[in-house]
C-alpha cells in the first residue's frame, strides 16, 4: 500500500502515512466482513444476558452517558497519575493523530471501526464470555485490564481502564452490543476533534486568559 502511493508521486513520509491509513481502512472493513460471517452463523451469539433489552430510546441515552462517565473516569485517572509522577498524554493518540493529520480516511478508522471491533471483541466475546461463566464484577475487571493492556501503554493503564469498566457497565445495563459502541465512537470522536485542533485550543485559551487579565486591571 506504501509503494502504491510511492509511486504516485507523494514524499516518503507523506507516502508512509497514506499507506498505513488506507491499510487500516481496508484491514478494517476486511475484518468487519469476517466477523458478520462468522456470527451470522451463530444465532445465540448475541444471547449473554438475561432478562429484556433496555428500550432504544433509554439504550441511546446510556451511549451518551456512557461518553460523559468515560470521560471524567480518565479525567481523575489523569490526575492520578499526575501525582505519581506520570507525565499525561498518549504517545499512541498522538501516532495517530500524526498519521490523520495527512491521511483523514484515519478518522474513519478511529472514530467507526475501531469502536464497533472493539466492543465486539471486548464487551461481547470477553466481557460476555468470563460474565456467562463467572459474575459481572469478575468480568468487568478483566475485560477492562485486557483492555488496557492491549493498548501497549502500560504506564497510562488506569485512563485506559477507565473507559473499559464503564463500557461494560452501560453493555450490562441495557443489555445491547451498540451502547458501549455508541459511548466508544463518541470518545474517541471527541479525542480526535481535541488533538486535531489542539493549536487552535491553545490560542483560544490564551486568548481568554488575556481577556480576564484585561478586565482584572480594568477594576
């Protein structure tokens, strides 16, 4: 895919970046495909709980909730680490982030699919595999560390773990696959518009902080 664009006419690294997008986009969708077949077959694969779904209305409601519960779960997490000593900020968003900046079909990827392979793989095949065998705590804890770890940023485990525990309380809760992906997409969309526009965030701060300085030395 590289030396597709190489060839092409783009610049190495403007080459790199485009090849590992497009690569994702495709591996993305190609996985996608494969799970559909797979539990097409399986007729009881989205049978974990017990009991009526939540309404659809209330199901949404908890996707959206679930961003917010997500979000100030890695906002404590954060400052959790900032008094260990841990410096914020993911090398792994910012990767990506490098990567969307010149390739946007990323975004996609980022924002869609990830949310939707993850939670299947996460919440449906892990959380509700050890939930059938064992009891909601057990699961929820472990697909939440199995979470965390897969993202390979072992000093950041506890932003990770965050999101992962109230992910699969809002799956328990309603009892549908798409809520956590709901309350996934909008994290993680609203992670990509903060790092994307992080320069134009700065400005407007200081730009605010220049404004109450103002009036402070007006009164």
């Amino acid at each position: 895919m590289i030396k597709l664009f190489s060839e092409n006419g783009y610049e190495t690294k403007e080459a790199a970046f485009q090849g590992t997008a497009w690569g994702l986009f495709v591996a993305n969708i190609l996985a996608i495909i494969a799970f559909y077949l797979v539990i097409r077959t399986d007729k009881k694969f989205w049978t974990v709980f017990k009991g009526k779904k939540a309404p659809i209305s209330k199901s949404i409601l908890w996707g959206v909730l679930g961003f917010f519960l997500a979000l100030g779960g890695q906002m404590i997490a954060g400052y959790i680490e900032q008094a260990f000593g841990i410096t914020n900020g993911s090398d792994n968003t910012a990767r990506l982030t490098q990567v969307a900046e010149v390739a946007p079909i990323l975004i996609v990827c980022i924002v869609l699919f990830a949310p939707i392979l993850e939670e299947i793989v996460f919440r449906r095949v892990i959380f509700g595999g050890i939930y059938t065998k064992t009891n909601f705590w057990i699961a929820t804890l472990a697909s939440a560390l199995i979470f965390a770890a897969v993202h390979n940023e072992l000093e950041h485990i506890l932003v990770y773990l965050m999101p992962g525990l109230v992910f699969s309380y809002i799956y328990y809760k309603t009892k549908r696959i798409w809520t956590p992906m709901i309350a996934h997409m909008l994290m993680n969309g609203f992670v990509m518009i903060v790092t994307l526009n992080k320069d134009k965030i700065l400005e407007l701060q200081k730009l605010q902080e220049s404004v109450i300085t103002l009036f402070q030395h007006l009164w």
